[in-house]
C-alpha cells in the first residue's frame, strides 16, 4: 500500500514544481513570459498532462500488481485484453520458444496499462474496469470534484456541460493539450491564473483517483481489522483521545485505518503521542493515549469522535 502513498506524493510533488514554474512566469519580469509564451504556454499545458496520463497508469498498475494473483486464480487475465488493441512495437520483446511452438511476451506495465486515447474519464472507467473498478462513477461523484469545478468556473466556462461536469472538466484539459500538442501557431492563450487552477484541479482529480483505488484495495483484506480501543475525545480534528484496546500497539509506522458506518473512508498515519504529560514514541495496550494523526490524501485532517479506528494485519 505503500506505492500508492509515495507515487500519489511523487504526483503532488511535480504538479507543485510545475505551479511555481507558473508562478516564476507569472511575477518574474526577467521570465519575459509574454515573448516566449508560445513555447512556455505549450510546455505548461503538455507538462500537466503528461503527469496526468503518468499517474493513472502508474496507480493502475500498482493495484493490479497487488490483485494480480486473484486475476491469475480466476483465469480472467486473457478475457480482461483484447490483444488486437495493443500496438504491435509493444511485442518487440516476445521471445519464441522453439521447442513449444509457442510466443510468449511479459505483462508488463507498458503492455497492462496501454491505452490508446487521451486520458479522459471515458477511457480512464475502460482502464479500470480491466481490475473491477467502477472509478468514473466515484469521480464524477465525488463532491469536492464537483465543489472544484464551481470553484474553478472561470477556468472551465468553456466547454463545460450542465450534466457531468467532472467529465466535461477533464476533457477540457485535454481539449487545451491536444490543440497545442497538434498546432504550431495558437491564436488564444488563457491566463497565467486559469493555468493555475487547471494544475490545482489536476491535484483534486490525482488525490480522488489514488484515495478510492488504494480505499478500495484496503476493503479486500479488511476481514483483519482491529479497532484500536475506545475514542474518547477528538481535538482539533487531528488529535485522538483513545484507551488502547489489549493486543494492540501503535507507533509512527503504524497506519490507521478510519470508518464512518462500517464504511472506510480515509488512512491517517501518527505523527506523535503523549501519555499522561509525557511524550513517548508508541502506545500499547491499557494506555489511555493522546496520538496526533495526519491523513494521507486529503488536505487538511478532519477526523470526529464516532469515526472508528482500526489497524489491519498485513497492512
């Protein structure tokens, strides 16, 4: 699970050198963005989605590396590809075995998570939908997608539908990067600003996807999970007051697992922990605790007091 936390950073972490590229164009009279906007703006507009199309490969193929085994079981790998889709340059490493009459290639990342279009919620349901992930109805669901858009207005008052708008969104982007990936000579550029908010949206919709594909991958090996003891309190949204359970110990590398009726919502990690007025580095059975957590995808920690917490063996 840990793949998906460090790729989901790794994504943040280049879309956040990509802002304060912008931002450098934006407040930086040196930059001269205005003469060099048409080979700026187009790296921008490209840079953006490539890590885009980057990222739903990579978090798709992590979670299909952890399944895998269940695809192999079952035998559905063959039914989940139609090997007349894939592009034959992807077969160049197909090794022939003489004695078996037989071709053979790896399933590799290249060959699992080929797609043939842009990355829009169209071909990112298709992607999914190879590992039983209904992903287009939770993003399109998803209020703070939806909120985003909103807020985003200006950025997308073009080309947005009444209906769908987390759909219409992303294509939108896609509609800008293809018209610069395809033209020399560009007639429209939009503001520094709406090239800002089309980076933060791209954050939105990598911090959902890896959420729901990791959330989703936790529900398979739930069946082990321990609630951590009785929660007493909530401070700040980020500070649990809990008397810790027997047979259970907590320390920094230790993930907890957050459910709001029966359902998982959220993984938050501990940052510290006190005892009494003592700060220690773990907490174990009967003590009563203190344990300040941070959550993984979200933005700001907002846990309550009725949430229930759990560690999962083999997590």
């Amino acid at each position: 699970m840990q793949k998906f936390i460090s790729k989901y950073q790794e994504f943040q972490g280049n879309l956040s050198t990509l802002e304060d590229y912008i931002l450098f164009n934006k407040d930086t009279r040196e930059a001269n963005y205005r003469e060099y906007r048409d080979i700026v703006y187009g790296a921008i507009i490209n840079r953006g989605y490539a890590l885009w199309e980057t990222f739903v490969k990579d978090i798709f193929y992590i979670y299909f590396s952890l399944k895998k085994q269940d695809f192999y079981e079952n035998n559905t790998i063959v039914e989940r590809y139609k090997l007349h889709e894939l592009p034959s340059f992807l077969f160049e490493s197909a090794v022939l075995n003489i004695d078996e009459e037989r071709i053979s290639f790896d399933l590799n990342k290249d060959i699992l998570s080929y797609t043939s279009k842009n990355m829009d919620m169209k071909e990112l349901s298709r992607l999914f939908k190879r590992v039983d992930l209904d992903i287009q109805n939770k993003l399109n669901n998803n209020s703070e997608l939806k909120d985003a858009v909103y807020s985003f207005e200006l950025a997308f008052e073009n080309g947005l539908l009444k209906e769908n708008k987390t759909s219409q969104a992303l294509k939108r982007l896609i509609q800008e990067r293809n018209l610069v990936s395809h033209y020399a000579h560009l007639d429209t550029f939009q503001s520094i600003d709406i090239l800002l908010e089309w980076i933060k949206y791209y954050k939105i919709l990598g911090k959902n996807l890896s959420k729901e594909v990791c959330l989703e991958f936790v529900k398979t090996l739930d069946q082990n999970k321990k609630m951590i003891g009785d929660c007493k309190i909530v401070h700040q949204r980020s500070i649990l007051l809990v008397d810790i359970y027997s047979e259970i110990e907590i320390d920094k590398n230790t993930k907890l697992f957050v459910y709001s009726n029966n359902t998982l919502i959220d993984i938050v990690i501990p940052k510290s922990f006190r005892i009494e007025d003592n700060e220690v580095t773990s907490v174990s059975e009967h003590d009563k605790a203190g344990i300040k957590v941070q959550t993984i995808f979200e933005y700001e920690t907002n846990i309550k007091k009725e949430h229930k917490y759990y560690v999962i063996e083999g997590i």
